[in-house]
C-alpha cells in the first residue's frame, strides 16, 4: 500500500499510464476488427517490482472496464 500511496501522488506516473492507456484504448478495436485474437502489451521498468507492477495492474483495471476479460501476467514478480 505505502508503494501505491507513492506512486499514485508522483504526476509523471500517472501521465505515463494514462498516456500508455490512451494508445492501448484507441487501437484495440482496430486490431479486433482485423480479427486478431489478442493483444500483448509489457510493461517494463529497470526493478520490475514497483512502478511496472503498478502501472500494468492500473492499466489492467481500465482496459478491462472497456473491453472485458483480460488476462495479466507478472512474470518478475513472485
């Protein structure tokens, strides 16, 4: 939660996803009506336990809220 609470008060965070979730959101019905069965998106940073994890769960939330079921995958963090 206190990585979270950090994270969520940095502006450069917030944008960064927004703007990751802005891209996303815009092509993903493009890419389905090309009939393309899915869609990987990484997200990556230099830990890989913090601001990664962060933003792929918020993009998770959003992406999902949109367009269904998604699936996630952290593959560094245990």
């Amino acid at each position: 939660q206190p990585v979270i609470e950090f994270l969520t008060s940095q502006p450069e965070v917030l944008a960064m996803s927004d703007d990751i979730h802005a891209l996303i959101s815009r092509w993903i019905p493009h890419f389905a009506n090309n009939s393309r069965s899915y869609l990987t998106v990484a997200v990556g940073c230099t830990g890989g336990h913090h601001r990664s994890v962060f933003v792929a769960e918020r993009l998770y939330r959003q992406l999902a809220e949109q367009f269904g079921q998604l699936q996630l995958l952290h593959r560094d963090l245990s």
